[in-house]
C-alpha cells in the first residue's frame, strides 16, 4: 500500500467513549483492474487520503484531501472537499472523496468511502440488514492493523459489491473494498486501508480548521461545476487564487495542508506564465491579416481565406472528437446557437478540427469519421475544415506554450483578424457565448457604419 494522503477532520466521535475532538487520519488506496486470467496485476492507481472529523450541532463534519498517482487525476480544485455526516454517521451534504481514474480515453469519477461508516448501529455478531439494493451481513470479527474489528459484507443480486472492517464498539473504517465497473464492463477493485490516526492538539486543531476555512471560502469562489475534470483557471480564478495563496501558505505551514496549497502554488504559477504566453500571442495577431489557407471540408468541399472577404468570420480551432465526448464539446452547441442569432446578419462560422491525422492517409479516414460522430451528435449546423497542422502553425498554436484548445480567431470584413482567444468562454444559459457575441456585435455595428452613405 501507499504512504496515506490526509482525510482530516475537525472533530469527531470515533468510538462510543471517545469525547469531541479533532482527529486526522490517515488512508492510503489503491485501483486495480481485475484480471480475467486469475493473475494478480499491479494496481493502475494509487492514492492517499488524508482526513478529519469535526462535531458540529447537526452531527459531524468531513474534510478530505486526496492525492492520486497514475491514471489521471482531478485537478487541485476538486481533490478536496467537505460531507457533512448526520449522528447516525449518514452524509446529509457536501461532496465525499473521489478518485478520478482514466481508462480507455474515459474519465471515470469513482468514490471513496468516508471515515465513518454509517451503519455502526447495527453492528453485532450475525446481524443482517437491507438498504437500497444491498443486503448487509455482520460475517464475523477479525483483526485488521492491530485493531478488533467487524468485518461487513455488502451484497446484491451479481453478488458482493463492498467488504467493510470497522473497529468495534465505534464507527471508525479501518479498511474497505469495493466493486468497481468501467467502459464496457470491465471490473476494478479499489481497497483503502488506514495507515494513520490521531488527536490534534487544540493549537494545531484551531490552526488546521483556520486553514480548511480559507480553502472552503476560496473553492467556493471559485465557482466551478462539480465534478470539473479540467485543470485550466479562468483568468478572474487564477487572480483569487493568487490573491488567497499567501495567507494560505502562512496559515497551513508546519500543517500537512501545506503539501495542497504547495501543490496549487506551482500550478498557479505555471497557468499564469501560460496566460502571459498567451497574451503576446493575441497582441501579436490581433490587427494582421488573416495567413492564407485553403482546407478541405468533412463534406469534401473546399474553404480557403478567400472566402471570407467581406463578412464576419469565427473560426473556431478544436480536436472535434467523438470520443471521448468531454468538455469542452458544449461550446459548439453555443456557437451554433450564436451564428443562428447573428448569421442573418452576415456572421460566419467555421468549425476547424485539428487532428494530425488528416495528413496521414493511413488516419484520415478514422480522424474524419470522430469529427463527422460529434457533429451529428450536436447537430451542428456550420461547416468543419480539416486541418493537419499547418494553419493552426501559422497562429501560433497555443499547444506548444502547454496552452489548451479551442482557439477562437474573429476575422472581420477587412480580412483582418478581430479578437483571438485561447480556452473556453465563461457560459450563462441564458446568455451563451456573451463575450465573443460582444465582439461580433461591435465588428457590425462599425460595419455598418463604414457603410453609412453619410460617411
């Protein structure tokens, strides 16, 4: 097993004489695919949990942090959090640890289980009970890590699905197992084990919820969707970020919290150099002509730069896979929207989707088919060029600065480009792509006024 991450908590009931107090403790896991020819593999990931309990009026509060090695992972954002867990060691709120594992492309959230396990209750020698589609059953007492435990076997109609070691006469999981299935039914295993437990003392106690209380408040402005998989900050988060960070590094020093806000540091740093990169790529584009091109479409038609004298143009640079499906895919749906609004007025969209292997004649055919699944599954109603490279090149290719697609290039009616922008736009439902239709509408509107016959 691996050296345990910190799942701490500011307080807690263990035991059933335990009094109130701040607990970390210490879980290390790990995800191992099953083997169909009864081998044992190695695991695919590995992870640390490190964690603590904190009694509050309604029950007990559970902050987590978790930290991953192999297989993807989430982004410092989502790798930690707060459940909220009633007296009968139920979660009533809050998000509880996940692992997020890559397998065949996909990004697969899979959840870890509290400390707490909330059937303590129930616990005694042959005792069964249901809830949902699982059938509980006390199977018998065991040691694990030099603790007396009972061992719960927690089954359904395939059979058993998790296996539960929690220390008697308490609540605390000492160890669990889970079934796992990815992609087209391929079965995981993932086990966690305790490594590590015990009272912080009431100085590092108030220091430690100090410090989850800063993170807390800074997630919450950060306002990112739950279960976001993409580690890239928008330009308004990376400055609350970089705002938050030196009373976070001066709170959670000589904490274990400090490894997290260490870890955010770096990232911060280095997304921010990304946006200065990217930055004097867009002085150094916006205002020169459009490169020449001339691109094949995905209906066998061709597109070159000719085209588009004398109109508004969006041309929108992205993979346009159909697999794996992930953000940010539900841009085009927006952009298609915002060229229905706008095309009557002359704008003009083109999807270019970026792929070696349109160069390749031995890859065309597969690269093509991606693109063609993903625009008839969005129903996308503007054309998609195919480039290999070689026009993105000649933008500058935000890839090469470790910046990430879509790169969007305005070009207006004088061939010139308008606005050049890396990354996804911030979305209102009900307002869609505001910032870029904000561009679209002042290149009309100085359009129509270089056309006024009073000029």
């Amino acid at each position: 097993m691996t050296r345990t991450v910190l799942l701490l908590a500011a307080a807690a009931v263990i035991s059933s004489n335990a009094q109130a107090e701040t607990r970390e403790l210490q879980y290390s896991g790990t995800l191992t695919q099953v083997s169909r020819r009864g081998d044992s593999p190695a695991p695919v990931k590995q992870f640390d949990l490190y964690a603590i309990l904190r009694s509050v009026d309604s029950g007990q509060e559970c902050f987590h942090v978790i930290t991953e090695r192999g297989g993807g992972g989430w982004a410092w954002p989502e790798r930690f959090g707060l459940a909220e867990i009633n007296g009968k060691h139920q979660r009533t709120g809050g998000r509880p640890p996940h692992v997020l594992h890559l397998h065949d492309g996909v990004k697969y959230p899979v959840e870890t289980p509290l400390p707490l396990f909330e059937f303590a209750d129930r616990l005694a020698a042959d005792a069964s009970w249901t809830s949902g589609r699982l059938e509980y059953v006390v199977k018998r007492s065991t040691e694990i890590a030099g603790k007396t435990c009972w061992q719960v076997e927690a089954t359904d109609n395939f059979g058993r699905r998790q296996s539960f070691f929690v220390e008697q006469n308490g609540s605390l999981l000492v160890a669990a197992e889970r079934r796992v299935f990815m992609g087209q039914g391929d079965e995981f295993m993932l086990r966690v084990s305790l490594s590590g437990s015990r009272a912080l003392e009431a100085a590092e106690a108030a220091k430690t919820q100090a410090a989850i209380g800063l993170l807390q408040t800074l997630q919450t402005g950060l306002e990112r969707s739950e279960g976001t998989t993409k580690p890239e900050l928008s330009a308004s988060q990376l400055e609350a970020t970089s705002k938050a960070l030196p009373e976070l590094v001066d709170q959670t020093e000589g904490l274990p919290l400090n490894k997290l806000v260490i870890a955010m540091s770096r990232d911060v740093t280095a997304q921010s150099q990304r946006a200065g990169d990217v930055a004097s790529l867009q002085k150094k584009f916006v205002g020169q002509p459009m490169p020449g091109f001339n691109l094949p479409t995905l209906k066998g038609e061709q597109l070159d730069s000719a085209s588009l004298k004398g109109r508004i143009t969006v041309l929108h640079f992205w993979e346009y896979q159909g697999e794996p499906l992930e953000e940010p895919y539900g841009q085009v749906g927006y952009l298609d929207f915002l060229l229905n609004r706008r095309g009557r007025l002359g704008v003009h969209a083109v999807g270019v989707a970026v792929n070696e292997g349109f160069a390749k004649p031995e890859t065309q055919a597969a690269a093509k088919r991606s693109v063609r699944k993903l625009r008839d599954f969005m129903n996308l109603g503007y054309p998609i060029a195919l480039d290999g490279g070689d026009l993105i090149k000649r933008l500058g290719d935000p890839r090469e600065l470790d910046a990430s697609l879509p790169l969007w290039v305005v070009v207006g009616p004088d061939g010139k480009i308008a606005d050049y922008h890396v990354g996804v736009f911030p979305i209102n439902p009900d307002e869609g792509l505001r910032d870029l239709d904000a561009v679209i509408v002042k290149l009309i509107r100085d359009q129509r006024s270089a056309d006024s016959p009073d000029k």
